[in-house]
C-alpha cells in the first residue's frame, strides 16, 4: 500500500499523521511524507494576501525546521515492514 500524506504543521496536519500511524499497514507499505514551503515569497494574512519577500537565511532556516519536523514524524510513522520517505517541495 502506498499513502501519500501532506503536512502543512496544522492541527489537522497532525491528525492525518495520528491516524496513518493508528491504522495497520500491510508490510511493505510505504507512506510519502511531503511538506511544501514558499520559494521566496510567503503569502500571509487573510482573502487579500501580502507577499513579503523572504531572505535566503530565513528559507534555509525554514528547509531545515521543515525537515527535522519531518523527520520525527517519519520516525514517529516507521515500523517494521513499513518505510517512510520525505520530501520538501518548493
């Protein structure tokens, strides 16, 4: 079985992980784990969006937060018999 689950770190995010780590996955089993972060613009606030432009220092700090958070999740969603990939997409 091949699951692919996108983590955004929101609450619901979160749940969507709980729940693939409750169910019993087949062995063999293989869930992509996959975070998005902006390039160089990051979109905030509410309908009408700003873009603030990000540094290069803040998108390699927000690549390596993004990546330890998926890291542990990975650990959190390996077992025996199931393999967890991660990938950051931006």
């Amino acid at each position: 079985m091949k699951i692919l689950l996108a983590f955004d770190g929101s609450a619901s995010a979160a749940t969507a992980v709980a729940a693939v780590t409750s169910m019993h996955l087949p062995k063999g089993s293989v869930v992509e784990l996959l975070s998005a972060i902006p390039d160089r613009a990051a979109i905030i606030g509410g309908p009408w969006s700003s873009v603030v432009m990000l540094e290069p220092t803040d998108l390699a700090e927000q690549r390596r937060e993004v990546s330890v958070r998926l890291e542990a999740m990975a650990a959190e969603l390996a077992t025996d018999g199931i393999t967890v990939h991660t990938s950051i997409v931006e």
